[in-house]
C-alpha cells in the first residue's frame, strides 16, 4: 500500500497519477524529472516530509507554485516575494500556504 511519505504521488497530464518509488533522498528527485519529463510543467509531485528542527536553507520553486501543509503541531514559513517583500506566515496542523511561483527562494 502507498504511504506518502514514503512513496510520493505524481500527478501528470490527462488527469494521470502514479505511485512514485521510496523516497531515497535529495538524489531521487533528479530520477524523478528523467521519469515524468514529457509532462513538463504540468507534472505535479505530491509529497509528506516531517521536520523536528528549523531548515537552515533556502528552496524555491520557479517553475509552480507550492502548497505547503501542516498536519501536525506548527510551523513558520519564511517568504520572501517577487517584489523582495519578506513575510512570516504560521501554520497550525491542518492550515496550509502557498509558495507562489516567482522564482525566488521560501524558507
């Protein structure tokens, strides 16, 4: 049985979907793009990872947009806008935000 946080989803075009392999790491996503490349922007991966402690790195998006969602306890999220505007946005379990695509990085 898939277990997202485990075996992503990927979301494709025609209204496809696929169970990806084990999340192995920061490695895997690079197989992931070789697998779903004909889908090019329109490919979605959907994904669950638990964090214990703060990043200490920037990631950004500048192809889509981002949902992030918290399904337990809390978090902050560190945005920083087109404009280079920055924001603070807290999410409680449940509560979601959305890293807009504009490439630049959200922490």
């Amino acid at each position: 049985m898939p277990h997202l946080p485990t075996n992503p989803a990927h979301l494709g075009r025609a209204a496809s979907a696929s169970v990806e392999p084990d999340f192995t790491g920061p490695d895997w996503f690079e197989a992931y793009a070789a697998r779903h490349q004909a889908d090019g922007l329109e490919g979605r991966l959907v994904s669950q990872f638990a964090f214990s402690e703060s990043w200490d790195s920037w990631e950004m998006h500048p192809h889509g947009a981002e949902r992030v969602i918290c399904t337990q306890g809390a978090c902050t999220l560190h945005q920083e806008h087109a404009d280079g505007s920055t924001e603070r946005v807290t999410l409680a379990a449940n509560d979601y935000a959305i890293n807009a695509s504009s490439g630049v990085p959200a922490k």
